[in-house]
C-alpha cells in the first residue's frame, strides 16, 4: 500500500503541474482539482472543475456540488466521510473557464479530453475504485455509449472489465434542466438506490 499511496502522491504532483492544454493552446487555469485517498473504494468523475473549485482546491464545491452530496445524502453517505475517505476526480483536471455565450462554464473539447485521458487512466489504475460514479455526459460516455439518451442510462449500472461498477447520475448543476423535470426524479431515485445497495456492500458496517 506504501507504494501506491507514493505513485499516488507522485500522479496527483504530475497533474498539479501540468501545461498540457495551455501549451496546446486551450485557454484553462492550472492547477488540477481532484480530492480524495489512494484506497478508496468509490470514486467519482465530473466534468471539469468549475472557479469555485479552483478556490476552494476541491471538487464540487458549490451549488452542483451541495444538491450532489444531497443524493449521496439519500443513500446515506455522509459528505465530509466521502471527502475524507473516498476520491473525487474529473475528465479534465483543470478550469476552462466560461462559455462563449456566458451560460455556465465551457465543456472541454474531445481533444482536451484526449490530452487529460493519461492522467484518469492512471487515476482509475492506481486507486482501483470498486463503485464508479460518473456525473454528467461527458463521464457517463467514458463508460455507455455516446448516442445513448440519459433517460435510458440515469437509473441504470454497468460492470466494466476491472470488476467495478458503474452507477451514473446527471449533472447537478442549476443551469441544466434535465434534473428538474418531473419526469426524470425517478431515474435520479433509482440510481442512488442503486449507489446505496453498493455503498452498503462496500461499508457494511456503516
């Protein structure tokens, strides 16, 4: 364990300072934002940190990341254990900044996505999550198909080679709409049904 929690530290040092958009010539503001231990045994995967993780140095820290740890709430996990005990992480590890039409932040293009890929690759290989849980299109497609409508992938798992399982859930940003409806409520209560019945396999004595 020694030597995981070692290339552990030595991979998130590597992300904190590495250029590689920018030297590409994509507009980000370094430094990497992810939050969490080697041995976690769940791990979850945003986005893209928005400028309030940037300050804060921690993912989902703001309005998305209350009414998430909200639904984590609801399956009984607790938001400082999960801070403190499990891993947080993204697609891409460093603020884009806004979108053109000032509407939320930009959504990094496929080819950042590439240049950070390196970087998740060795964060699911080092920490070996047992339960996965992607938020939001661009981390739900690592793992479903992209064509793929979240109305048939909210509510839903996966087990992928590694052996973990994959419970997705949608963006819980205020500016997307497809959490509100009425009609995909269900889809959320059933996925974080499905988070709960593995966080209890996980942490039975919880």
């Amino acid at each position: 364990m020694a030597a995981t929690e070692a290339l552990f530290a030595a991979l998130q040092a590597e992300m904190r300072a590495c250029r590689r958009c920018a030297e590409a010539g994509y507009w980000i503001q370094p430094e990497a934002v992810t939050q969490g231990r080697a041995d976690a045994k769940m791990m979850t995967i945003g986005q893209a940190p928005g400028i309030t993780e940037v300050v804060a140095k921690r993912p989902f820290n703001a309005g998305s990341g209350a009414r998430l740890f909200e639904w984590l709430g609801q399956a009984g996990i607790d938001e400082t254990w999960f801070r403190s005990t499990q891993y947080m992480s993204s697609v891409t590890k460093c603020y884009p900044g806004r979108a053109k039409g000032g509407t939320g932040d930009r959504v990094p293009g496929r080819k950042e996505q590439a240049l950070c890929r390196p970087f998740l690759d060795r964060e699911l290989h080092l920490v070996a999550p047992q339960l996965i849980i992607p938020i939001g299109r661009l981390a739900i497609e690592l793992f479903f198909p992209r064509t793929a409508k979240l109305e048939d992938i909210i509510g839903t798992e996966t087990r992928i080679e590694s052996g973990a399982w994959v419970v997705p859930l949608p963006h819980p940003s205020g500016a997307s709409r497809w959490h509100q409806l009425e009609e995909n409520r269900a889809r959320i209560q059933a996925a974080i049904r499905l988070i709960e019945k593995h966080y209890r396999r996980l942490y039975p004595a919880k």
